[in-house]
C-alpha cells in the first residue's frame, strides 16, 4: 500500500498500538477504494444515512449542526486519520445529525461497514480500538453539550486557550481558526469572541496578537 496512506492510517486510532508493516498487511486484504472531496464539497447532509466507514487520507471536513431557527453550529473538524461518524457506521438509526462539508481538498479511504466488520472480528486490538474511539467520542461529545450550553462566551473562551496549551504543551499558542469559525464552534456571535478576549486581556490573563495568544496569568483563566 502507498506509504503515505500507510502514514495517514498510523493516526487513526482504529489502529492505535500498530506498526506500519502490520498496518500494511491488514489492510493489503481489505476492499477500498480512494474518494476525493474539493475544498466546499459537501461529504453528506444532515438527515442522510451513514453508509460508508470512511478514515480520512489528506484534508481537513468540518461538521456543522443547523437549528430550526437557521442558526448553524460547528461540532467538530475531523483531520487526517479521523473516522467519520464512527458511532453511525452501525448504528440501526444511522442518520447523520450534522452536515459535513470539506474545509480542504480531501482524500477519504472508504470501506464497506461489512470490511470493517470483519476487521473488528478477526483483529482483537482493532476491536478495543474501535470501542475505544466510541467511549472517546462520547465523552467529546459531553463536554460540546455542556461547553455550548452552560458555559459563557468567557468561560468558553478561556477553556480553548487553556485546551490549545495543554495540547501544545506552551503557555504561547496559534490558533487555527479565525474569530468567526470560532464564534460559529460555540455557536454565539463573533462580537462575543472579540469582547471575551478583550475581557481576559484587560484582567491580565493574555496577551494577543493576531491568531497567537501567549497565557500570562493562567489562573484567571480558570
């Protein structure tokens, strides 16, 4: 198998623990074929069934939700070794709740729920990663809910910041979004974003300058 495949698969946690060579040899048995998505592209609607186990190659899809009121929601960007929508794929009710659409240009590995199946069966290390990866998106999914109904623009805010530190392992982090995308994540207003960090600049909390916040005070985000 193309090595760069190979790579993009070393990251999907459905084969977390395993080398390449096993990698390669596990998936040399296993009917796929290659989907590509231009950058707006969009990869399925909401209300669309899941039919696909689908890992993501290259690129970058975003999901968004969208209420009765037309107010749309960002819930997540899924990046290269990423499964899409693991918990659908055989779900009896598989009916996709976002509508997800490519950020990039993108290259999908797509296999039938049946191949993936049968990985799960023959491959015990496939199988806890694959139970793994439900029990991960659950408590993601968790702490959305709770971040986008209980928390204030603030709080949100901070709790990024804090987030992106941790992950980068640096009191100075870049976001990756604009303040718009990261109004539309929360689901609030960009003006709510900008207030927010003008608010933690002012206490002290950060300083920033374009995209890079570098953490001052990181108890006053707390």
């Amino acid at each position: 198998m193309d090595e760069r495949i190979i790579a993009a698969l070393t990251r999907c946690p459905l084969f977390l623990d395993m080398d390449n060579h096993d990698i390669d040899l596990i998936m040399e048995h296993v009917a796929q074929r290659r989907v590509i998505l231009k950058k707006g592209e969009i990869y399925t609607t909401a209300g669309m069934a899941c039919r696909y186990a689908d890992i993501i190659i290259k690129g970058e899809l975003a999901t968004r939700m969208t209420g009765k009121s037309g107010k749309e929601v960002e819930v997540s960007r899924l990046e290269r070794g990423n499964i899409i929508a693991p918990a659908f794929i055989f779900a009896k009710h598989n009916n996709m709740p976002v509508t997800v659409i490519a950020s990039t240009d993108t290259e999908i590995l797509r296999m039938e729920p049946s191949e993936l199946s049968r990985l799960i069966g023959e491959y015990p290390q496939i199988r806890n990663n694959f139970i793994s990866t439900l029990s991960n998106l659950n408590v993601f999914l968790t702490r959305k809910i709770r971040t986008l109904s209980l928390l204030t623009a603030k709080e949100k805010i901070a709790r990024l910041i804090i987030e992106e530190s941790l992950r980068h392992k640096s009191a100075k982090i870049s976001l990756n979004k604009s303040r718009q995308e990261i109004a539309d994540s929360f689901g609030i207003q960009k003006y709510s974003i900008i207030r927010a960090l003008d608010d933690l600049i002012n206490e002290g909390a950060i300083q920033v300058k374009g995209r890079e916040i570098t953490i001052i005070d990181r108890g006053k985000l707390q």
